[in-house]
C-alpha cells in the first residue's frame, strides 16, 4: 500500500453511496468524492484536535488535486482514509484514499492543500507547533 509519504497516522471512515450522489453515468459524481475528501478531513480535525483549536482555527482550500481510478456505484460502501502529510504554520498537506470496502479497490485518491484561518475574523492565521505536532510528525 503506497500512503505517499505518511506522516501521520492515518484517519478512517465509513460512507455510502446514495442514490443521490450517482449522476447520469450511473455512478458517484466527481463532486461526491470531493464532498467525501472534504467531509473525512473535518472529521479528523473533530476528531483529534483540541477544543480550543477547534474554536480557534478554521480551514480552507488553497488547492485539490484528485486522481479517479475506478467508480462507485449505487449501494457501495466505501472507507476514506485521510493522513497529514507536511504541516506547516501556514499550510497542512493532506492525502485522501477512498476505496471499496467490499474488495478494498482504490476508487480515488487526492492531494489537497489547506490554509489554517482565524475562525472568527477568516483572516490567515499560523498553527501553533503543538497543533501540528498531533497532526504530522
């Protein structure tokens, strides 16, 4: 398994594809698997960041990049499996992994690159060290 260069340890959950998320070539849209990349990356931050950091520092996109590799159809259950790779003050490096549970397939995976900003103000605001000491080695 190439999890690019991990540099944390990696973060998993559980989706299904809905009938909702399938478009007019009967499988997920492109848009669901961003949705997913976006939606596993929250719940990592939930999941492992302080309170107050939580309060504190808000997150956006600067970049996505996503390769396809196979689809997911109606009914499918697919695990997405996110990791940090550099964090810096200014930016945190994460990697996406979504695969079919059924037979583990990698149906995609992604590079995105995001801004910490004050969640109060939206301005540009550095991550404290300790923050990105839980995130990425």
């Amino acid at each position: 398994m190439n999890l690019h260069l991990m540099s944390s340890a990696p973060f998993e959950k559980s989706v299904s594809v809905m009938p909702e998320d399938i478009d007019e070539q009967n499988h997920a849209n492109n848009t669901v698997y961003l949705r997913w990349v976006q939606e596993v990356a929250a719940a990592h931050w939930r999941a492992i960041a302080s309170r107050e950091a939580q309060k504190g520092i808000g997150w956006v996109v600067l970049r996505h990049e996503i390769d396809y590799k196979a689809p997911a159809c109606v009914g499918d259950d697919v695990l997405l499996r996110t990791w940090v790779g550099q964090a810096t003050r200014l930016t945190f490096e994460r990697f996406t992994e979504i695969r079919r549970s059924s037979d583990g397939q990698l149906l995609s995976k992604a590079r995105t690159l995001w801004c910490p900003i004050n969640a109060q103000t939206g301005r540009l605001v550095r991550v404290p060290f300790d923050v990105r000491e839980q995130f990425s080695s």
